[in-house]
C-alpha cells in the first residue's frame, strides 16, 4: 500500500489543498482569505505556498487591485490529480480490510 504524499500531508498545506479543491478549476481564492481559512500567519502561509508552488500544485497570481497588491491563489490540474490522489489513499489506509486468516 502506498503512504500518503508528504508534501500535502503536513497540515497546513493540507488545508490549502483541501479549500482550493472546493474552487472551480478555473477560480482564484485571495491571500487573505486563504488565510482566514487555513489560520495561520502571513509568513507561514507563503512559505508553505512557495513549496506547494515549487511542486506546481498551485499558481499564484501577483497584481494590483487599484493601487492595492493582491495575491491569489488556485489549484493546478497536477495539484488537483495530486489532491485526488491523496484522498483516495486516505480512503485505502481506512477502508476495512478483508483478511483471510
């Protein structure tokens, strides 16, 4: 049986993944919404959005909303296949086993 992907496993980034897989394929959710729904620190969440990033699980838009900065995030296609993928192990490791003995 194989382990859960480690890089979505951690907990914070498994947040992430989990609320942008809510979004339609082609929906962006703001920094700091994000934010609000994951609980963490402005720092923390960019760092875990540079290694989820790094692994082309998300896409991050930098502009300007006026003369504000924005920054949005959404989920890949790899990222949704990756999310996909790791639910359906979660779903392994905890479905009933059929032992013969």
């Amino acid at each position: 049986m194989q382990s859960p992907n480690d890089l979505i496993h951690q907990p914070v980034r498994l947040k992430i993944m989990a609320a942008l897989n809510t979004l339609a394929s082609d929906q962006w959710l703001e920094f700091v919404s994000l934010r609000s729904i994951v609980d963490t620190t402005d720092g923390n969440l960019g760092a875990h959005l540079n290694t989820l990033e790094a692994a082309e699980y998300v896409r991050i838009k930098k502009d300007f909303a006026g003369k504000k900065p924005r920054t949005r995030v959404c989920l890949s296609a790899k990222g949704r296949v990756a999310f996909g993928q790791y639910v359906a192990e979660l779903h392994a490791i905890l479905a009933p086993q059929n032992l013969d003995t």
